[in-house]
C-alpha cells in the first residue's frame, strides 16, 4: 500500500465480539419456541431458545 493511503482508517475496526457471541443464532426481541423440541434456557442475564431437534431454531 502507499504509505498515504495505509494509515486511513486504522481506527476504524469492526465489532467482532457480539457476532462471535451469537453466531448460528436468530436475534429477536422476543424469543418464541417453534417445535416441541424447543426449550427456553436463562444463561447470564439473557434468555435463550435452544432446539434438540432443528438448530435452526436457535433464537437469543
């Protein structure tokens, strides 16, 4: 890179921390179960859906 142009934008750097929390996972404002596989789990503050039988379903 030109050493002009390499220096732009250091301090701008993407929040990892909350995708890497939540990856794999429906984000809503209100969790609902979708099958009878579905259980409600309370885990630091937070409530989350988790599914035995379709990961899909997984909500925080």
């Amino acid at each position: 890179l030109l050493p002009s142009l390499s220096h732009q934008h250091r301090h701008v750097l993407p929040a990892l921390t909350i995708p890497e929390l939540t990856r794999g996972m429906k984000v809503r404002s209100s969790v609902k179960l979708m099958c009878e596989g579905c259980s409600v789990v309370r885990r630091k503050g937070r409530v989350y859906v988790v599914c035995a039988r379709n990961p899909k379903h997984k909500q925080v």
